[in-house]
C-alpha cells in the first residue's frame, strides 16, 4: 500500500535495511548503493540527519531485535560492497504472516503477532525507513508489514522494496535485481560442465538451472552459454568427435513454460546421441514439477514444502527424475546432474546488475524521502518503463518467461528443439 502522508525533507531520518529470502547477485550492491544515496541526501542537505541500521539474517533479526547501527566512521568505505557476493547482514526465510512458522521458530512468543512484532521493534528502533531487500516473498511481506504499519499505526514507518531474485518473475518488474549476473555466472558454470561429456563415451549431462516457476534464467543462461561457445575455435579435423562445436552445444531446453514430452524428447535426443556421441540438457527445476508431484500423491507420498507452502524441489529432486527416464531412452552409459545455482546466485553483481541497482536505489531513496512506500523497478504496466515506487498490492511473483520472444525461438531453432 503505498503512504504519501509525509516528507522526511529536512528531518533526521532513520533508515533500516534487511536482505531476506535466498541468495542473488544483488544484496550486497543493494545495501551500498541505498547506503550511498542516503549519505547523498545527507551531504546535499535533503536530510538533516542520518542513521542507518541494519537487521541481522532478514525477518528474523527484525522479530528478534538483532540488529546494528552502522558507525558514521564506516560509511566512506561503504562501496566496496558493490564487488562481494552474498550478503554482508545475512538472510533467512521467514513469512511474517505465517505466526504458527514463527512461532516454532522461536521468533515470537505464543500468542504473539508476528506483524504486531515486527512494528513494534521498528517503532522502538524509531525506524522511518525500512529497505526490504529480497524476491517476491520478501516484498510481499513487506507490503503486508506496509499495510499492517499504515492501518494500525498510521503509516510511521515508509517500506521501499528492493526486487531481488535471479527467477527475473516478479509482476510488474521489468527486471529483476541479480538476473542477468546469474545467467552469465551459470554460462561460466557449464562451459567447464560441459567438458565432461568427453569423459565417457554416450554421456549425458544434464544442467539444473534454478528457476520455480519461470524459465527466464534457464533461458538466458543457456544464450549467455551458447556466447562463450560461439567465441570458441576448435580444430578444423573431424576426427576429435568430442572436439568439435555440436559435441559441446545445447540439445534441449526444458522450462516450466513449455509442456514436456518426455516420450518426444527421448526419440530426439537418441537420434543426437548415437550421432554426437553426447547429450547436453539445460532444464529449469521447476520443470516437470506438476507430473512427479502427481506421481507422488498418487502414490501416497507426503509432498515436502517449505514456510511458504512451495514444493521442496531439493527434496523430490527433478534431476534424479530427469536423469532416470532420459538415459533409459537415448540409452546413455553414464549420466551426471550438475546444478549452477548456488554458484550463480553467490556471485557479485555484474556491471549491468550494479547500474540497475544504483538507478532504483537513486529514485528509492528520493522516494522515501518523500513518504511513498513501494517496490523499486522499472514498471512494465506504465508507459516507457519508468523506475517507480511500484504500489505493494500489484507486486507478485510466478511471472512466466516469454517463450515468443524472438531470441528464445531462434534458439530452440537453431537446437532443434522446434
């Protein structure tokens, strides 16, 4: 819900931050770009004061009171967090409308709100702004938190959002903070992976690239890959079979977005392999999720899911899935499953990730300063794609890639996927 009730111009604001929700090349850029925007404002007199605070591991530390104030004497060396991965405060997953989750945890008391918790703490901490650094789930918090603030205690504490997730499926956000880092980092990722299909013969590697519900980064990291791989030389003979530019392609992209034939698939890729002697697959692990879950309640299975109530995808293991019924059908000797994504998404933000950050940290912190609460990015649904404060209630994840696009098609044409 977004608060214009009032100007922080010419106040001494207190500014918290948290980072929450899994890792993205983007939270430690995030935290020292809004830092320097901050200390901006300061220097050129929009503000008459400053403190920043930080909340320790996400939500958590705000339930809890974890928390620091970063020393004025710390401030001018605050950019060199522009070039570390990961996160300088620490994340967790928590959903502050969950109480029974949070209760458990022991983040509040039986009996408690965590929402009530959670305000009290940033009324406490005499908290003006706080900067919500983190994915669908972690904005959605924090517009229920904004909205909770504003209802029950008249909008004193203005909540920016920062949209971090390498998944690039937040409604209406253009782009997502860490996206194009991760799908570069995971290219880098498999072209080393992709040496080992020379390790045995009718090898089948298949890539498990993060992504729930969109194949954005499946996508673009099999085009970012598919870069390195047209940049490379390879020798003019034939007779280095597994030297050769087809050996080290992409044969198949699965994405949650297109509907899998397995069956299809299999009778393809069979023909690739008895000709190349390998097959290489990107898929997304969210792909085939619906079918084995299927599989699973018929059989009686409990389905894992996290806080949120998303299926646990390291628990039913789609690779193992893949892996099993695929090689069966190309008639591979030896399969490996290798997942990029926690090495992706530890990265630091690339130079095109630490623009984009510094331009909404910019807007978002003049927005702040002027009341209005919301989620920094470009918003799709206005016209020229401004950077704005987008409005709370229109912030949604489960954005699915655009499988029309131009490049993705000429791609799949070009694998022979289509």
């Amino acid at each position: 819900m977004t608060d214009s009730s009032s100007s922080l111009a010419g106040k001494h604001v207190y500014v918290a931050m948290l980072t929450a929700g899994g890792l993205a090349p983007c939270l430690s850029s995030s935290i020292a770009q809004l830092s320097v925007y901050w200390i901006a404002a300061l220097k050129e007199g929009k503000i008459s004061g400053l403190t920043l605070r930080m909340y320790r591991a996400g939500y958590k530390g705000l339930l809890t009171g974890d928390s620091f104030v970063l020393d004025e004497k710390e401030w001018e060396d605050i950019e060199s967090l522009n070039f570390l991965g990961g996160s300088p405060i620490g994340n967790s997953r928590v959903k502050l409308t969950n109480e029974k989750d949070c209760i458990a945890k022991g983040y509040v008391k039986e009996g408690d709100t965590p929402l009530e918790v959670a305000s009290q703490q940033l009324l406490k901490d005499k908290v003006h702004v706080l900067h919500t650094i983190g994915g669908d789930d972690t904005n959605t918090q924090a517009a229920s938190l904004s909205k909770y603030l504003f209802e029950k205690h008249h909008g004193k504490v203005v909540v920016v959002g920062m949209p971090k997730t390498i998944d690039n499926d937040v409604y209406p956000i253009v782009q997502t903070f860490g996206a194009n880092t991760a799908a570069i980092q995971g290219a880098q990722f498999f072209a080393n992976v992709v040496n080992e299909a020379t390790a045995n013969p009718r090898m089948l590697v298949l890539h498990e690239v993060m992504g729930r519900d969109s194949g954005y980064l499946t996508a673009a990291t099999a085009a970012e890959y598919r870069k390195i791989l047209a940049a490379q030389t390879f020798p003019a003979s034939t007779a280095f079979k597994f030297c050769v530019r087809n050996s080290r392609d992409i044969h198949a992209i699965w994405i949650p977005e297109i509907q899998l034939d397995l069956l299809a698939e299999g009778a393809r890729l069979k023909k690739l392999m008895d000709e190349y002697g390998c097959i290489n697959v990107f898929f997304g692990e969210g792909t085939g999720v619906q079918e084995i879950v299927k599989d699973m309640e018929a059989n009686g299975e409990e389905v894992p899911r996290d806080a949120f109530g998303h299926v646990s995808l390291a628990k039913i293991n789609p690779g193992k899935y893949f892996s099993t019924h695929l090689a069966k059908a190309i008639e591979a000797d030896k399969v490996i499953v290798q997942k990029s994504g926690y090495f992706a998404r530890s990265a630091a933000a690339n130079e095109f990730d630490r623009d984009l950050i510094g331009k909404c940290a910019e807007v978002g912190v003049q927005c702040a300063i002027d009341g209005v609460s919301g989620c920094m990015g470009q918003d799709e649904d206005k016209e020229g794609t401004p950077i704005r404060a987008i409005e709370f209630e229109r912030i949604k994840g489960g954005k699915p890639f655009d499988i029309k696009q131009d490049w993705f098609q000429q791609m799949l044409t070009e694998i022979g996927q289509v």
